[in-house]
C-alpha cells in the first residue's frame, strides 16, 4: 500500500467483511485518512452526521479492521471540516484537540445589544481564566453565536498560552466516547482524556440530559476541573433549569457559575452581520439588498451567512458581475425554505438515532415503550417539520391514516401535561434542525 488512499481502501474492505460493503460506503464513503501513526489513525469526515453515525455506531468494526491489519489496537480520531482547517493550519499532530478555524476570533464576533454580555463574559474567561467566571454557561437558540464564543476562547488561550491542553466535544459525542470507551475497555483514557485538560469546551450540554451514565460520568469530570481550578465553558439553547431531565447536582454546578444568555439579533446588528459578512466575502451589496436580508432574516445568523455564501458562489461560478435585488430575493427565499424542509426518512434517521434503535424498527411492527415512543415521536415531528400529509406519514410508517391522526393527537395532549416530554421533544427538534 503506497499511498492513504491504498490504505483506506483496504481498511474498507476489511471492514466490509463483517458489515456490508453498501453501509462501509454510505458512512464511510466520504472520509479520508490525513494520519496514521503511533497507534492512531486520524480520518476526516465533511458531514458532521456521517461522523457521529461512525462513533455511536461503527466504531468497532474501523478497529477491528485496522487490528486485523496491523495487528495492533488503534485508537481513532475525526476532524470535521472547521477542525480540519486547525490541524492544517497549525501543524496539529495525531491526537491533538483541533477545536476550529482562525475565523472564530473575538474581533470577528459582531457585537450587538442581544449578545453583548455573553461577549464580555467569554472574553473575560479567556484573558483571566479562573474561578470567578467558573463555569460559564453561553445559552441562546441555535446560530446566534455561542459556538463562535467557544471557539474564541479556545483560539485566544491557545495563542496566549501554546502549552494549555484544550479539549472541545460535543455534548452528544461526550456520550458516544463514553459508549465506545465502555465497549472496549478504555475507560481511563477516557477520563484522563478530559480530567487532565487545562480548559474544557462542551458545545450542546443540553443533550447529556436524561443519559445516566453520561451525566454520572460528566459530574465526575466536571467536579475533578472544577476543584482544580481548571476552567470549563459549556453552551446550551437553555438555561439549566429548563433542562428538566439534567439531574439536579449538575444544575446547581452548572448554575454555580455564570450564566450569560444570547438572544436574537436586533435589527440594527443584522444590519452589521450583513454588512460586514459581506465585506470579508468581497460580495458588493446595496443598502437596499442590506435591509431586505435585514428585515427578512430576523432569529438566525447561519441563514445570513448561507445566504451570503450562495450569493459569492454565484459570483464565482456564473460570473454574476452584479448582484441584483432580484437574486438576492430569491437567494434569501430558498435559504428560508430551505431551513423549513427537512426530509421524514432523515428525521426518522435522527430520531431513531437518538433512542439508540434503528429506523427499521420505527417503521416496523415492534411494539416495545422504547419503539413505540419513537414511532410517535417521529409522526408527530415529520408532520410539525415538513408539508407531508397524513396519508403520506401512513404510508412511510406503514400505519394507517387513523393511526397517524391518533399519534399527533395522543403527542399533542401529553406535551400539555407532561414537562418531560416537552423537554423531549425540544431534544430530539434540536437534533434534527441542527444538522
């Protein structure tokens, strides 16, 4: 084998030995290998779906393979594209915790009145990072900003203190290295992992919540940081005491600290995001097409940047030498609809994802509480999340038309008296839109 790509072809092929080769291609088909050496391989993977399907799913057989190899046990590592652009552009070696690209600064957040305290906040932790802000939890709904303020913190630590270990995870991935450490045995560099880091990021905390042995293990790790002295920032779209299935010895550590929330931009700073956005893309924008973008995308600052980035693709490969309101009309209409329409087979995918079961059991005739409340869950979300009617939920469920009314109907009634389930619910929404 000359070359990764030999290598990686080969490591698929093994692995095709024991799951079919359709399955190795559909997870793996996009991953490729930038390292390997000293016991550990080091993937890249562009969709950040496809990754965690890989860690909470087929983990062991990319192990196996590489056993059967090499004879040897690896440990393996996937960057996604923003920590891809990290391990290149800072020489990361195997092993080492790339966390984002050089765009997530302080000088590049645009300030506003919504967000202005979560900045200081962040900013405070990472000039003097101590107990004072300890922990801080950055909370808002989704792409207002509180991922680029971890990575911030993690960018300026990292050039004002090269020697600081910094550890960023996603609150899910938390759970499904902890699953993968359990299954083979690693348990101790699992927490050495974490319990030796000088600064530790968790993105999404939210979504350890109602997982036993993840919280367990998380209480452990954030007490052995906290008394240390070592800083831990966590994100989440709320504050802890909304985390109805967060146990309540992780809401009062979480709710020890600082708490700095991040609302939906006001009109005068999207008016700030679009110009300066545009300006870092070279998109030359009238004040007319500032305010349409302004005015129409009003709760999400990823919908301000896709819209921007599909307007510099039409510049750069149809040669649009002027962008007109006419485009940007119907650029900023296909992101807003776009953002609304989600296919049911992916939200099955998510939801059966999340209820550790496969969509084959969703649609199928098992009739276990587990099952059944995923079958609910996702007649209920496939008809709040697209345009299906009931007769097309029924036929992708394979329930008849009665059955689809009965389960919206039952949901509906439960979220009214039921906290958790509404806590639930918002989970496994969060899991879908956040993709």
């Amino acid at each position: 084998m000359n070359s990764h790509a030999d290598l990686w072809k080969e490591i698929k092929r093994q692995m095709a030995q024991g799951i079919s080769e359709t399955t190795v291609e559909t997870w793996f088909g996009e991953c490729r290998i930038l390292e390997l050496q000293d016991n550990l391989l080091l993937l890249h993977c562009p969709s950040d779906y496809s990754r965690k399907i890989i860690f909470s799913r087929y983990l062991e057989p990319l192990k196996q393979a590489l056993h059967t190899l090499f004879s040897a046990d690896f440990e393996v590592s996937i960057l996604n594209s923003e920590e891809l652009q990290a391990y290149l552009g800072k020489g990361k070696t195997p092993g080492s915790e790339a966390f984002g690209s050089e765009e997530f600064t302080f000088d590049k957040f645009i300030v506003g009145n919504t967000n202005r305290f979560a900045y200081a906040a962040a900013k405070a932790v990472a000039e003097n990072a101590t107990n004072e802000y300890n922990p801080l939890l950055i909370y808002g709904d989704s792409g207002l900003g509180k991922t680029h303020l971890l990575y911030s913190i993690a960018n300026y630590i990292r050039n004002s203190k090269p020697q600081s270990r910094i550890v960023y995870i996603k609150g899910d991935d938390f759970t499904n290295e902890l699953v993968a450490a359990i299954q083979t045995g690693r348990n101790s560099e699992f927490r050495e992992k974490y319990r030796m880091a000088d600064l530790l990021l968790v993105d999404d905390i939210q979504f350890i919540a109602g997982k036993i042995q993840t919280q367990e293990e998380f209480f452990h790790t954030f007490n052995t940081l906290y008394e240390s002295g070592r800083q831990i920032v966590l994100t989440s779209d709320r504050p802890p005491k909304e985390m109805l299935r967060l146990e309540d010895r992780l809401k009062s550590r979480f709710e020890s600290g600082l708490l700095a929330d991040i609302q939906p931009p006001d009109y005068e700073t999207r008016v700030a995001i679009v110009k300066t956005k545009a300006a870092r893309l070279g998109i030359p924008l009238s004040q007319e097409a500032v305010t349409y973008i302004s005015e129409n995308i009003k709760a999400n600052i990823r919908q301000i940047e896709g819209i921007l980035k599909k307007i510099q693709a039409y510049i750069d490969l149809q040669g649009v030498d002027m962008v007109t309101m006419e485009l940007v009309q119907q650029i900023t209409k296909e992101i807003i609809d776009a953002e609304k329409a989600y296919a049911p087979e992916y939200i099955i995918e998510r939801i059966a994802d999340f209820y550790n079961i496969t969509p084959e059991e969703i649609i199928g005739k098992g009739k276990t509480r587990n099952v059944a409340n995923a079958r609910q869950m996702s007649i209920y979300l496939i008809r709040k999340l697209t345009s299906q009617t009931l007769e097309d939920i029924g036929k992708l469920i394979r329930r008849d038309h009665s059955t689809v009314l009965y389960s919206i109907r039952k949901m509906e009634e439960s979220l009214a008296s039921d906290p958790k389930l509404a806590d639930t619910v918002r989970d496994v929404t969060a899991n879908i839109t956040n993709k």
